[in-house]
C-alpha cells in the first residue's frame, strides 16, 4: 500500500526558485523526503528529476563549456 504524501514546509520555497532557475539542487540529511518532495512537485510539469547518486549523472553535472 502506497503511503499518503506529507507535504513540506519547504514546497512554495522550492516551487519558486524552480520559476527563476532551470535546475534546482535539494541537498540534507538521509531519509528526510527530499526525492519524493521532487518527484511529488514534478508531477504534472515539464520539470524533471535526476538524482547525482548516479556516477553518470554526477559526471555529466560537473560538466563545463572547457571540460567533461
């Protein structure tokens, strides 16, 4: 059974940087809701997630115009 989402305090913070910046960095501690914060405030839009854990990603992330 899927647990019921809890909102965060920190939504109409995350949800209006998210209107100036194309990407949004979320770091804190383990296991505190920030992925599934994300992916809830993502439903619906253009926006999407991706998560740096992935050694592929993390890569392509610290990517610039000199050197990847």
């Amino acid at each position: 059974m899927k647990r019921p989402y809890i909102s965060r305090l920190m939504e109409p913070l995350v949800l209006e940087v998210s209107k100036e910046y194309p990407a949004v960095l979320l770091v804190g501690p383990r296991q505190t809701g920030k992925t599934r914060m994300l992916r809830h405030l993502a439903e619906g839009t253009d926006r999407g997630y991706v998560s740096l854990d992935d050694l592929t990603n993390r890569a392509l992330a610290s990517c610039t115009r000199r050197r990847c």
